[in-house]
C-alpha cells in the first residue's frame, strides 16, 4: 500500500488555500492601509506645536509656504513608510501656511497654521484617516 496524497487532494488543498487568500487579502491591505494612515495625527501634532511656538516667537505671516518651513518649524519632514502619503507645507486657499497631506497625488486633509483648523476633502481614502484629527 502507497503511502502519501493523490493529485486531486493537493489540488483540492490549493484551491482551498487560494479561495481563503482570495477572501482575506482585501481585508489585510485595509487594515495595512488603515494603520499607514495613523501616522498622520501624529505629524499634524508635532505641525501643530511647533506652528504655535513659532507663532509666538515671529508670527505666522512670516513663515514661508514651501519647503524650507519643515527646518524653519524645526520638524523633519516626514518620510511615507509603507503608504503613498505626502506631506507639503504650502499656502492654504486662505493664504496661510498649511500642511496638505495627499495620498497618490491626491488631497485628503489641510491643516490651516494660523486658523488651526483642518478639512478633510472628499476623496474616499480620506475614510483611513484618524478620527481625532484637529
């Protein structure tokens, strides 16, 4: 008597096996997404106070809309680790400095620096964006 799996079982066990992955890998690549995206919160923070210190210190007016504010700010500009965000400090629509944060080219949220306050747009990843967001 052989002992060992006929080639129908194995194919059955593939099959199994890719119908699972199949029904599971959607559900992983939004919790991987979701988890990217929580980092966001965390940089409009650290935006946030150093905004208000510089505030204090020389006024927002003076504080330039492009790349140069991440060192005037003291912040290092983040660095998307596993998910396509960006992060730009430019002039809002209001003419203040802000941080756009965008996902593939694309605008989720604006944080106004001198308002302090954020806008979510209505791109449907903006749903991967932490709840407490200011």
């Amino acid at each position: 008597m052989k002992k060992g799996f006929t080639l129908t079982e194995l194919i059955i066990v593939v099959v199994i096996l890719g119908i699972l992955a199949a029904l599971l890998l959607p559900a992983y690549n939004k919790i991987i997404k979701h988890a990217g995206f929580k980092e966001v919160a965390s940089v409009v923070t650290r935006v946030k106070a150093a905004a208000k210190y510089y505030d204090l210190k020389c006024g927002l007016s003076a504080l330039p809309a492009n790349e140069i504010a991440w060192g005037i700010l003291k912040i290092d500009k983040p660095s998307s680790t596993g998910t396509d965000l960006t992060y730009v400090i430019t002039a809002a629509a209001t003419g203040n400095p802000a941080l756009q944060v965008s996902y593939d080219s694309s605008l989720l949220y604006e944080y106004d620096l001198v308002t302090g306050s954020g806008i979510k747009t209505s791109d449907p990843n903006t749903a991967y964006l932490p709840a407490d967001l200011p």
